[in-house]
C-alpha cells in the first residue's frame, strides 16, 4: 500500500523537485516524476559510489551527481518488503539557492561595511592628526622667524604629549639662543672696547671683516 501511496503522487511538471521508485536487485527505476526516465537502466556498480551506497542498504540524504549528469541533493527511504527503494531529489542550483543569495546578501553587507568603517576610521585619523598637521605648519614658519613660540597644545592624548615634547624642545631652544646672543653682546662688547688692536680676518685671502677702535687709533 505504501508503494501504491508512493506511485500515486503527482508532483506539478513545474516543480524542480522529482521522485523516484527504484528495484534494488535489478537497478531499474520503476516509476518517476520525470516521464522520459521511467524503466531507466541505473549505471553498474562503481559508476556512481553513492548511487551504490544507497542501493546496498544506505538510508539518508546525499549531495551527489545523478545518472543524467546533474547535481542533486537526494533523500532515500528503503522498503524492504519489495526489494526497492524511494528517492526524493532536488537539484542543488534550486536547493541551495536561497543559501546562496543570503550569502550574495551577506558579502554584498561585508562589502558596505567595510567601506563604512574604512571611511569612519580615515575621518577619525585625520581628527586625530589634524594636531599635527597644523603643528607642522607652524614649525615651518617659524623656521623663517628669529623668534621661536611654542605650539598650541589642546589635547592630552598622545598627539598632545608629542606636541608638548616639541614644545620643550622649543623652550631648550630658545633659552640657547637668547644665551648665544647674550654671548655674541658680550664678545662684541670686549671686542670693541679692548684697548689692543684686534681685527677679524679672512685667512684665505686676508680679507678684514672686522676691526676695533684700537685698530683704527693704530693703523688709521
């Protein structure tokens, strides 16, 4: 009776789907969904490995290529008391096919994400070196400047502590240079008011780049 059950299905022409009633001993199937393939001769042993396992007693459901080339994924049900076996088979292009357009979906969702967080993470990289940007800016201008200023400093991040350690790079520097001027008074100081006759001269070609008042009182 389940046989008769089975034979008397009737699945649309239009479904993708197929059934199928196979006679073990003789590799004949009996009966299909598929009209061209009923008393079809199954391939001999060793033609198909899983077509084998399902005729020599395995019960389950198989992705496998069936005996007119296409890809299905098929279930199998034995029934002992008539020596055969009935199979449901779907082709994987439409068994698969909403797994595939979820994973289009998911890749497609990756893609955009990745663009959104690249594009997050350069906004927040140029926030976070604006700092320096317009720190190094200032340092060149300055560098046209006799004066040196430190920088502006308002962040205590590391931008802030890099900013803070120039800024006392600009404070060493400016005390050593307020010091080589103080220096460079001194020097001329002496230099003017020393009662010899000093003199700055180019040994190359002794050129006088500079004299004293003694200098002068001595040579005219």
């Amino acid at each position: 009776s389940s046989c008769s059950s089975v034979a008397a299905t009737n699945i649309p022409p239009r479904m993708p789907g197929s059934y199928l009633l196979v006679d073990i001993r003789h590799r004949l199937i009996i009966t299909t969904s598929q009209k061209d393939r009923m008393m079809e001769q199954l391939p001999p042993p060793g033609a198909s490995p899983i077509l084998d396992r399902f005729i020599q007693g395995y019960e389950g459901t198989e992705v496998f290529v069936n005996p007119i080339g296409v890809s299905v994924l098929a279930s199998v049900k034995h029934i002992p008391s008539a020596g055969w076996y009935a199979a449901v088979a779907l082709p994987t292009n439409e068994a698969f096919a909403s797994i595939r357009i979820l994973r289009q979906r998911f890749l497609l969702a990756a893609a955009l994400l990745t663009l959104l967080s690249a594009a997050i993470s350069w906004r927040l990289l140029n926030r976070q070196l604006a700092p320096l940007e317009r720190a190094a800016g200032l340092l060149a201008a300055m560098s046209n400047q006799p004066d040196l200023h430190p920088l502006p400093l308002q962040r205590k991040d590391e931008v802030g502590q890099l900013i803070g350690g120039i800024n006392r790079l600009i404070d060493d520097l400016s005390q050593r240079q307020i010091g080589l001027k103080e220096s460079e008074e001194r020097y001329r100081t002496a230099f003017r008011t020393s009662p010899d006759a000093l003199s700055l001269t180019l040994l190359s070609d002794g050129l006088y780049l500079d004299v004293n008042d003694g200098f002068t009182r001595l040579f005219g």
